[in-house]
C-alpha cells in the first residue's frame, strides 16, 4: 500500500519543558481510516497538527514520499466565522485558492450538498445546531479538495444520536472520495466502528503503545452497532487502550 506520511523519530516539546510527543515512528497509508486513540494529553492532537504542518517536529522527520498532499484539518470545534453563512464558510478554501466567486459558491453548494445542508445554505452559524455546525466544517474541509484529511476529535462535544449518524456520514464520505483519514479520538467505540487501523497512544509523551488493523466489513452501519462481531471489536480496542495506559512513560 502507499504510503502517504511517514513519521520517523518524530518529537514535540514545548518551551516550558514538556515533551508532549515522540518519539515516533508511523506510517499513514494511502486510503486508510486511522484513529490515534489514546487518554486526554497523550499527544494525539499534537501529532495531528505535526501532520498538518501547523507545528514544526523539535526532532524526527515528517515526510511525503510522493509529495504533500492536498491536505483537509476538520477541529474538535467547527471554528466557522460567526458573520458568514454556512455557504461563506464552506467556500473559503477555494477563495484562499484564487478561484472566483462563482466557482467558489458551485463548490461551496456541492459540499454543503454532500453533508445534508444544501437548504441551510443562507443560514449562519448562530442558526444552526450543534451538529449542523459540524457538518458545515466538514463540509468546509471538503471545498479544499483534500487527498488527506484530519479530524480532531470532530464528534466529541455533540449527543450520541448526532454523533453515530456523523460517524455513518463520514464513513461514506470517506469511500466515496478515496480519501485518506487521520482521526483523533478518546472513544473506543467510535474507533471501533469507524477505524480500518487503530494507533493507540501511551499517557505520557505520546509514544506509540499499540497497533491494531481491524477487520470490519465495508457497510458499516447502524445495525452493525448492534452485531457480535462489533462488541468483539470494540473489546479489542478496549483491551488495547488500556494496556497503553500501563505503559511506562
């Protein structure tokens, strides 16, 4: 398989002394689902900025082998612009581009399509729930076209119900696009249903504890939630998660 990113030796710290990650090693595959799961400040969103390039490594390499990559960064909060509609939100991308605004507004729609949202496109972000919101970011993400995407623990702050449908949509979007996904999580469910390959993360300065490839089969849906084959996987990642809190630092 491909291999998109590689990570080699990687490390980050901070000016007050703390080494939040590192060091790495790991290499993203063109067309997987990877979750790097692991407890709140092992690293996981360190590493995911690393990747986006909204961070420099203090030590290690980050490289693209087949050069970088349109790259899409969806956080934990949908971080729109209060004063634009969900359509001025979502054509950012493409206007950062130098497209205008006609090609610009087509690219907006058909996103806010893909998401469910083509009739809150005149909407701002005030008039929109939580997980409307969320759609809008993703959606935005998806205007710039990417090839990688990564998600910062995307779902975390919606209910359950908003959370599995996204999880469902996001799924689809996913084997629609081709597209290679990097995605944060604390859940062991959500990585369960969503993941082809599970990264988890030791509790201190993020270092790799485990790698898990699941088999799951490609209609991932509601129903497989409620399946066998799901609680066992979910068991797994369980077992996993736990044995990287033990890991020593």
């Amino acid at each position: 398989m491909t291999i998109i990113a590689s990570l080699r030796g990687l490390e980050r710290g901070f000016a007050n002394g703390v080494k939040a990650l590192g060091p790495i090693d790991l290499d993203i595959r063109e067309g997987e689902f990877l979750s790097l799961l692991g407890p709140s400040g092992c690293g996981k969103s360190t590493a995911l900025r690393v990747i986006a390039g909204l961070l420099a490594p203090s030590s290690g390499t980050l490289t693209f082998p087949n050069g970088r990559p349109r790259i899409g960064y969806v956080f934990q909060d949908p971080t729109l612009m209060p004063w634009a509609t969900a359509r001025e939100n979502v054509r950012l991308p493409p206007e950062l581009e130098g497209l205008k605004r006609a090609e610009s507004d087509t690219i907006a729609d058909a996103a806010l399509a893909r998401v469910g949202l083509s009739d809150f496109a005149g909407a701002f972000p005030r008039a929109l729930s939580g997980g409307m919101r969320m759609r809008v970011s993703i959606a935005r993400a998806l205007a710039g076209r990417p090839r990688l995407l990564l998600m910062d623990e995307p779902f975390a702050a919606l209910d359950e119900i908003n959370r599995d449908a996204l999880n469902e949509d996001l799924l689809k979007l996913w084997r629609q696009d081709g597209l290679t996904i990097v995605f944060v999580t604390h859940s062991v469910y959500e990585s369960a249903f969503l993941s082809t390959r599970i990264v988890t993360l030791t509790q201190r300065q993020g270092r790799i504890a485990s790698e898990l490839a699941l088999a799951s089969p490609d209609d991932r849906t509601s129903e497989w939630r409620m399946t066998p084959q799901f609680a066992d996987t979910a068991r797994q990642v369980s077992r996993a998660l736990r044995a990287s809190v033990t890991v020593a630092a």
